[in-house]
C-alpha cells in the first residue's frame, strides 16, 4: 500500500528555522480526532531543538510546544547491541521524547493507553505493561493499562474511550485525555537521560514517582482530617512536613490528578479555591 503525503511547513518555536515536513495522508482523512500532535524530533525541522505541532484535520497548524531536552544523548540510529531490549533510550526512539512523557502520564495517573503499531514494533502487550508497572511503588501495579492495537488504520480504531492516550509509533499522538502540562515528565526524564547506566535511569525514575505519590499520600492524611481546606493553605501544609520548596500550582494539580484518578475523587473536592470562591459571590 503506497502511501500519501500531505507537506507541512513547520517553523522552529525556539529559533524560527523552517522546513517541509510530509505527514501522512491518513492523518487528516481521518474523521475521529480533533487536532493531533506531531512530534518533530532533532534534525526534522531544526538541528538544535525539539518540539510538538498541533495540526488540525485540515493541516494547519494550530500551534506548537516546546520540548526542553537536549537529546544528545540519544541518537536516531539504534545500535545494535542494544536493539531490541527495552530500555529508556529505545523506547524513546519508537515513540519519541513526548510519546514517552505521555506514556508514562498514562501510566501514573491511571489513563488507558492505546498504542498503534507499526509492522517493525516488535513489542507485546505483556511487556510493555510490565516495564510501566515498574516505574509505580508495588500498591499501584498490575493493572493493566497500555493496549496495543495490530491494525495501522485510523478509521478503524474503535476506541470509545474519551478518557485514553491515543497514539502511534510514528510519534502521532491523536488524544490526550488530560489538559495539565507534561513538565513533571519532562523534568524526571531529563534527569535519568544525564545517567548513562540503563538500570539506574529506571530506579531514578522510580524513586522520582514514588516521591510524587508520597506527597499524594500525605496531601490525602490531610485531607481526610478536614472538611474543606484551601488551596493554598494546602501547599504549605504540604512543603512544610515533608521539607520540600514550596508546593506550586502546577504540582499540586498533579497531587489532585493522582488522587482522583487513583484514590477518591471525592475527597478532591474537599481542596477549595479562593479565586474560584471570590468569583462565584460576584
Ligand atoms: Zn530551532
């Protein structure tokens, strides 16, 4: 089946360099998704930066996202004493940096994960469901949450789900369920990325989640003593007993997105807001 191209013209959003990049037809002759997003890894576009597209199904470009990786420490051509283990690195080079951060979003917070293969993904479901679960403290395995799906046509995907992670290992991601940035992702990635020991970058990756959900399990201890509490009384309560810098926004929405997807969504609704409180007397 030879396949159709549609030419996107693609400019870097850090340094403002353009090139052509083909996207393929089926893309956009789909009907089932929005917009998607396209990863344009290193060399694509720019030599120095990475990042995503938002393209809608009429092929422009909606927007784009920065990646803040230096990737040289993975290069495109796998080698070949590593080829086929399941290793940071690699799982990389098949679903690209940010299919990765999405992946692994799906995996800590619950999200059903649906991958579509091409003909070289040599990975079972099995597999990569077990090297997920790795990543989580023992109470969160076992449940299974990454399907694969064995046919590459788009329209034929019969996911229902509003609440899954859609995506290929052609670096197109078609849903994300979630709108809370990757930056945690981002962040633990990048740090077992400057580890060049397989086996440590996956404990580092470990030990970073698992500091997550110790944070989630004391946000919860709190929770379960009151009946309301702010925000931000919260984030101070937070970094206070567990000696860490103050608790951001931003990781504190992870905190309420690991409880409600994991634990109670109930008890989620106990965290007030004032702005939204100050907003709903006017
Ligand atoms: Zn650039």
């Amino acid at each position: 089946m030879a396949e159709t191209f549609k030419v996107l013209e693609v400019v870097c959003p850090t340094c403002g360099k353009v090139k052509n990049v083909n996207v393929p037809e089926a893309i956009f002759s789909q009907k089932k998704f929005g917009s998607i997003k396209i990863q344009i890894p290193i060399n694509a576009v720019c030599p120095e930066h990475q990042f995503i597209v938002f393209v809608d199904t009429k092929g422009i470009i909606r927007g784009y996202e920065k990646i803040d990786i230096l990737m040289d420490t993975v290069s495109p051509i796998v080698d070949r004493e590593t080829a086929g283990r399941v290793n940071l690195k690699n799982l990389i080079q098949i679903f690209g940096i940010y299919g990765i951060f999405s992946l692994i979003h799906g995996k800590i917070f619950n999200y059903p994960s649906y991958v579509i293969k091409d003909e070289n993904f040599q990975y079972d479901e099995a597999l990569l469901n077990s090297v997920g679960d790795n990543l989580l403290p023992e109470t969160y395995r076992g449940s299974k949450t990454i399907y694969i799906i064995e046919d590459p046509d788009i329209n034929k995907i019969k996911v229902k789900d509003k609440d899954a992670l859609i995506l290929d290992t052609s670096q197109h991601i078609f849903q994300t369920p979630w709108s809370i940035k990757l930056k945690f992702e981002e962040q633990i990635i990048k740090r077992a990325l400057e580890i060049i020991d397989e086996e440590e970058q996956l404990k580092l990756l470990q030990q970073d989640i698992s500091n997550l959900i110790k944070e989630v399990h004391y946000t919860v201890s709190i929770l379960e003593e009151v009946d309301q509490i702010y925000e931000d009384d919260l984030a101070v309560k937070i970094s206070k007993a567990l000696s860490i810098k103050k608790t951001s926004t931003y990781h504190l929405n992870l905190i309420k997105e690991f409880i409600r997807r994991n634990i109670s969504k109930k008890i989620v609704s106990k965290i007030k807001n004032r702005v939204g409180e100050f907003l709903s007397v006017i």
